[in-house]
C-alpha cells in the first residue's frame, strides 16, 4: 500500500486503518510510516537498509501470517446477526448493506 503523508505520514496511516476497519478489512495489529520516503530509496528503487526497512518487513511478515490464519474464516469473520435476519426475511440484502455471502449473482 501507498501512503503520501509527507513527514506526518503515520496520521494518514491511521486513517487508512479507520477506513479498511469501517469496509470490513481485517487490519492488522501492526503499522509503520515512513516519513520523507523518497529519501529511503536507492537509484535501483530498493529501500536502503535501515531501520525503516525493518519495520516494513516486520509488518509485511505479520500480514503474511495473518493472511494465512484468516483465508478459510472469510464467513465467520464477515457475517452479521442484522443481514442474516435481513436474508431471511427479504431473500437478499438492501442495496448497499453489507457483505453478500451468496457470491456473485450470474
């Protein structure tokens, strides 16, 4: 993911968080910003070696493991009470509301 917040870049980080949680993403636990980020690349486009690069690896490893812990639970962690009750009773959920478990209408 791309952030461009300048050298107050961890502000526009949180509210990605608040926007991937508000569009039921799972967001994980860990973060980092790297401020002026332009200044912590080579000429070949690799990030230099530093502790900002540690950090983005240590996140990129902790969305890998959550990524594996989380593929088969798509159902269970997306399924509200409301829309179940709302399918019930209606056969489909209201325009715009919530997650279609059914998959893509053909």
């Amino acid at each position: 993911m791309e952030v461009s917040g300048g050298s107050q870049s961890f502000n526009a980080v949180n509210q990605l968080r608040l926007l991937g949680r508000w569009m039921r993403m799972f967001v994980i636990p860990n973060q980092s910003s790297v401020p002026k980020a332009w200044q912590e690349f080579d000429a070949k486009g690799r990030m230099r070696p530093s502790d900002y690069r540690d950090r983005v690896v240590d996140v990129c490893e902790e969305l890998f493991r959550f990524t594996v812990l989380l593929l088969d639970r798509r159902e269970a962690l997306s399924v509200r009470h409301s829309e179940q009750k709302q399918i019930r009773l209606r056969g489909q959920l209201d325009a715009g509301q919530g997650v279609d478990q059914r998959g893509p209408k053909k």
